[in-house]
C-alpha cells in the first residue's frame, strides 16, 4: 500500500468514528504544521502533500487528534 492509500483510510475512518475516538492529548501540532494539516481536511492538499502528511502522520500520531478534530470541525 502506499501512503496516499493510507491516509485515505484514515480519513475515512476519522469521518465515521471522530466523535468515538478518544486518546491521550498530547496538545496541538507545531505552529508550522497546522496550515498544512487545516489544508489536508478541506481537501486542498495535492498528492504530493498528502503523501508527506501520511509519512509524518505515521510518524507523529499524536497530530491525529488535531487532524480528527480539523475535519470534524468542516462537517458541521
């Protein structure tokens, strides 16, 4: 699988189980991360971008609060 397909999963499953997920916060990303993630969960990111987000989400899984709570916030 790559990491496109990846974060594709996620979303999926954040979109449908956001409000069931609870986690440890670790607060919100660094300062410079969070207009790439807000871009991300409006759909703005392009592939390249997407797959770099995956990659530092794997890598970083605390970030997903944050990105959980981004696309959350765009379906209300």
């Amino acid at each position: 699988m790559n990491a496109e397909h990846d974060l594709s999963i996620l979303a999926n499953f954040l979109r449908r189980m956001v409000p069931d997920v609870e986690g440890h916060d670790m607060g919100d990303p660094p300062a410079e991360l969070i207009p790439r993630l807000d871009a991300f969960a409006a759909g703005k990111a392009d592939a390249k971008e997407r797959s770099a987000l995956a990659l530092l989400l794997k890598e970083h899984p605390e970030y997903l609060r944050y990105l959980g709570r981004a696309i959350r916030s765009r379906a209300a």
